[in-house]
C-alpha cells in the first residue's frame, strides 16, 4: 500500500538529525522509527498513487459513458 522506499527514506533522514551521541545510544534508531512510522503510516486513510491513477482512469471512463448517455436521452426526448 505505502511505498517502502519513502518510508525507508524519511527514517534515514529522521535518524540523520539526530545527534552523533544519542546514535550511539541506540543503534537501532532507524529500525525503530522506520516501524513506528510504518505503523502510523498505515493507520492514515490515503491510497497508493497507483490506486488513484487507476480510480481516475475509471471516473474518467464512466464520465464519457455518462455524457453520452446524456446525449442518448436528450436525443429522445427531443423525438
């Protein structure tokens, strides 16, 4: 759902601003906040950008489908 990379990314940065002594207090930093954000993460209502890609791709469709419905019952309506 999430793109792993992102995650794995923001974790490096947050672990990069911490300080040289506190890394060296916890040397699995990364690993903790990498899952504490995947946690959280997931717990967000969002969607994958494929999932909207697709979605989009879909509403598009059916609003072409619709318009021409639409024309198919104003043409009626005007036999």
């Amino acid at each position: 759902m999430l793109n792993a990379k992102k995650i794995e990314q923001l974790a490096e940065q947050i672990t990069n601003a911490i300080p040289p002594g506190v890394k060296n207090i916890a040397d699995n930093v990364e690993e903790k906040v990498k899952a504490v954000l995947q946690a959280k993460l997931t717990q967000l209502d969002v969607v994958s950008r494929e999932e909207f890609d697709v979605q989009t791709q879909v509403l598009a469709r059916t609003r072409a489908k619709l318009e021409q419905l639409e024309a198919i019952v104003e043409e009626l309506k005007n036999k």
